[in-house]
C-alpha cells in the first residue's frame, strides 16, 4: 500500500527544482513592472471619464471623445502589460506615444481648451510617459542583469 501521508520537508530531491526556482525568480523580476503597468490602467481610466469629471465634455466633445478611446486603449494596454509583464517591451512605447498625445491633445484637438481640460490632460499625459519609462526602465535593467 503506497504511503500518502503528509511528510514536512524540503523539495530539493524535486526533479524540477530548478526549473521551479528559474520560473519563481522571473516571475518575481517582473513583479514591479506589473505593479507599474497597473497605475497605467488606472490612469487610462481616469483619461477615459475626464471629459465628464472636470466637465468639459459638453463645452469640448472632440477632446472628450479623443480623452475616451485614448484611456481605453490605455486600460487595455495597461491589462494585457500587466498580465505577461515579461513580453511589454514594445508596449511601452505605445503607452509613451499615448501618454505624450495626452499631453498635445488639448492644443491640437480643441484650439482653446480651457484650463481644468488642460490640467488634466498634461498631468494625466506626464504620469503615463513617467509610468511607461519606468517600467522600461525596470525591464533593460532586467535584461541587463540576465545576461
């Protein structure tokens, strides 16, 4: 009869011991690049309802309407970034695009926004490019120490 008891112990004698300690030490490589990429979703959201929190989505709809496709496709990038962190590399420079087109945004899309609209855009538009360089950031340094 085979013994199915619970014995405490280490798992060195695991046939998969290091493939498990690789796994576990990428993983946790990338555990701050997630944590950043999470701040992106949140700041694509905000991107998305700002037209109607600081209220210029009636007196400005084109820059509301830019504001909302551009914090979705932020959220969803922020989310697909933050579930495989290992391959957004190249995402990140969408997300720094994205954020700097926040920032020009009220210049370009609505001649004279007003100043709650412009506010918004360019310390919302700042706080992605600064997410997006971090995480770049945390990624070459990654790839620098794994070689």
């Amino acid at each position: 009869m085979a013994d199915v008891s619970h014995r405490p112990g280490d798992i060195s004698g695991h046939p998969d011991v290091s493939e498990m300690r690789d796994r576990y030490a990428r993983v946790m490589e990338t555990r701050g690049v997630a944590a950043v990429e999470e701040l992106v979703i949140l700041a694509g959201i905000y991107a998305a309802i700002s037209g109607w929190t600081v209220h210029f989505s009636a007196a400005k709809p084109t820059l509301a309407l830019s504001n909302l496709v551009v914090g979705i496709a932020l959220a969803v990038l922020g989310l697909c970034m933050s579930m495989a962190p290992e391959r957004s590399t190249d995402l990140n420079f969408v997300v720094l695009l994205l954020g700097a087109w926040l920032i020009v945004s009220p210049w370009v899309v609505a001649r004279s926004a007003g100043t709650g609209a412009i506010l918004s855009n360019v310390i919302t538009g700042a706080c992605v490019c600064l997410f997006a360089l971090v995480a770049g950031g945390i990624l070459m340094s990654r790839g620098r120490r794994s070689t």
